[in-house]
C-alpha cells in the first residue's frame, strides 16, 4: 500500500513539473520486475542551466524518491546532487548525476547511496545516436547487468522504446529488459 501511495504521489507531482514516465520489465530466468521511474526537471533560470531534479522508482519490492538540483557549467556538461528517502530501516538516499554530450555521442552516470555497505546503485550508460530516431549504447546497470542498449524513438510521438540484453555479474544472470518512456 505504501508504495502504490508514493507511486500516486509522485505521478501528481510528475505532471505538474514536466517530466518523464519510464516502465519497463526485466525478464530473468527466476522472475519478472516491472519498475516504473517518474524523472523530472523543472529549470530555475533563463537559459535552463539551473534547475531542480525529481526522481522516484517504484517496482514490487523497492520504492524511493530524490529532489535536488543541476548544473549545466558547459553546452557539454551537466551535473547535479539529490537527497531523498528510500523504503529501508535507514532510509536516508543521496544521488549523483553526471551528463557529457557531444554530437552524437553522450555519456550519462546515475549514482546512489543508501545507509549500509552493500545500499549503492549505479546506471552508467555511453550513447551513440545515428540519426533521429536510433542509438545505441553500452549501459552497466546495478541489479540489471552489463550489455548493449538500444532505442528506438517513435516518429512523431513523445515515445521511444529500448532493449537492453545484459548479464548481472553479481546474480550470474541473464536478463533481458524492454521499456518505454514518454515525455510528458
């Protein structure tokens, strides 16, 4: 219940700050773990290279949600820090972003730290864009592996599709994940 309320909370907030809305299913051989993101924006200044960030993550069993701040300090960076809650006993959350773009090629980390040794999580992700509607890109992916990803951005629509086969080193697994974002 807890987190159906804080998935419905976030959704109203989403809509009001111009976000995004990412579902997707990792597929294992054990199970399912579908997971839906709402991630947000909202500038602060003129030129938009100031604003605050929103975060939450919901699936059956982990929910959390960050607020905090970016930076763009050049047209090919972008960094910010956030603090939130998480479901745990301690549930204290800091995150980190980092973004590098260049023409076609980008680079986007995601880092997060709970309370405890092993309460870390990271996206890491290194894009190559061939032309308006496909990239593709390397991505580790804590709790989902390392491997290819590739996205599809559905003409004329706010929509793109991805597919990322990948294979968790920590679990020795293969996973297969397909999602959809939508910009809102």
């Amino acid at each position: 219940m807890k987190k159906l309320l804080v998935f419905l909370v976030a959704l109203v907030f989403s809509v009001h700050l111009f976000g995004q809305i990412s579902v997707f299913t990792n597929f294992s051989k054990e199970n399912q773990t579908p997971t839906v993101i709402i991630a947000n924006t909202k500038a602060l200044n003129q030129d938009g290279s100031f604003g605050l960030n929103y975060y939450t993550l919901v699936n059956p069993s982990w929910a959390e949600v960050q607020i905090g701040f970016y930076k763009r300090s050049f047209d090919w960076m972008t960094w910010g820090l956030s603090l939130g809650l998480e479901q745990k006993e301690r549930p204290l959350r800091a995150g980190g972003m980092l973004c590098l773009f260049a023409e076609k090629n980008s680079l986007i980390a995601l880092l997060e730290k709970g309370g405890g040794l092993d309460n870390y999580w990271y996206n890491i992700t290194a894009w190559h864009r061939f032309n308006q509607d496909f990239k593709i890109g390397l991505r580790a992916w804590r709790f989902n592996g390392l491997g290819l990803i590739m996205q599809f951005d559905v003409v004329n629509t706010n929509f793109n599709l991805w597919f990322m086969p990948a294979y968790d080193f920590e679990v020795k697994q293969q996973n297969i994940i397909f999602g959809i974002n939508y910009a809102l």
